[in-house]
C-alpha cells in the first residue's frame, strides 16, 4: 500500500446550530508528524474551552491550517450539505495538496472531491488526531465569532449558547423574532 507524505484532518463545528455560519477546518501535517505535544487530544466538544484555546494556539504557531465559515444566508439558501461541501473545497484550494502524496482524513459523513485520496471515519475527531485538531480549530473559530457577533445582537446571548438550540435561545426567538445571523430554514420548525 503507497503510504502518503502529507495527511489532512477534516472537520466541521457547527452543522445544527439555529444561527450563525458552519465552520469547517482542516490541517495538513506531515505523516510521520508526532501529535504527542497535544496532551489529552480528544474531539473538541470533550475538551473545555481553555483547552480548546490552548491547542488552538499551538496549532496555530506549529500547523498549516485553514478555517472556512459559510454564512447562515448561504445555509438557507442551499442547505447544510452545500455549505460544508463548499466549504471542503475552499479549504483544500487554499492549502493546495499535492493530490499524489497526500491522504485526507475526514470526520463522520464528509467527503471531499474526488479526486482526492481519502478514508471518512465515523467518529474520526476521537480516533484520528489531524481530525481532532480540525475539529479543535473549527469550533474555536466559530465560537469567537459568535462571541464577537454576539454584540451586535445583545438579545440573544450568542455568546453564551453560540447559537445552539438552547431553551434560553428559542425563548428569545420567541421574545424578539429571528435576527439576520438566524437560519430561517432552522428556526422553522420552533416558531
């Protein structure tokens, strides 16, 4: 079997939030790159969020990344499935893979082009470490964001929920109405 000079991790944070972007990140490391300097590296829902932020940090002076987030707009206009497909793709244009020597790993259902040689693991973010760091940087991105964005919309409290289906967000869609950062198409069937 060819083994690969380059692995990429391919993750997506934020597919069933009510509001916001999704994000979807990937790193590429070399094969043989050794993960041990990440302690205790697991899918980021299962770390805190000052790990998060710690490997977010380590990731970002010692990796090559990237981090690409499709708007809410962009969701409901084409759906969650374009979003991320979409997404994949302008993640791996920008890093630009050698497509010969080089494997994608990637979480749960996802694919990339095909052109691409890949394996999709389910529950990959627990098993794979360049999915987990994916993961990690995903959903780092889009939690600033949403902590940034939250200013913007005081009612809503995205900084504290992130625009997940939390009991307090529905109430205050309820209260208040959907804002701009909200999926219409999400949000559809809770109001």
């Amino acid at each position: 079997m060819k083994s690969h000079k380059w692995h990429i991790g391919i993750d997506e944070a934020g597919r069933g939030p009510l509001a916001g972007p999704v994000s979807v990140g990937a790193v590429m490391v070399k094969s043989d790159f050794d993960f041990s300097i990440f302690k205790n590296l697991k899918d980021s829902k299962k770390l805190s969020e000052s790990k998060r932020e710690e490997f977010f940090e380590v990731i970002n002076k010692k990796i090559k990344y990237k981090v690409v987030m499709v708007s809410n707009k962009v969701i409901d206009k084409k759906g969650i499935s374009y979003a991320i497909k979409f997404a994949i793709k302008s993640l791996l244009k920008k890093l630009n893979p050698n497509i010969k020597n080089t494997k994608i790993f990637l979480d749960g259902a996802l694919k990339a082009p095909e052109e691409f040689m890949q394996e999709t693991i389910i529950k990959g973010d627990e098993k794979i470490p360049a999915i987990s760091l994916a993961s990690i940087m995903a959903k780092v991105t889009r939690d600033r964001y949403m902590k940034k964005i939250s200013n913007k919309y005081p009612a809503f409290n995205f900084d504290i929920h992130k625009g997940y289906g939390t009991k307090m967000h529905i109430e205050a869609i309820k209260k208040h109405g959907p804002s701009e950062l909200h999926r219409k198409s999400f949000i559809s069937r809770i109001i």
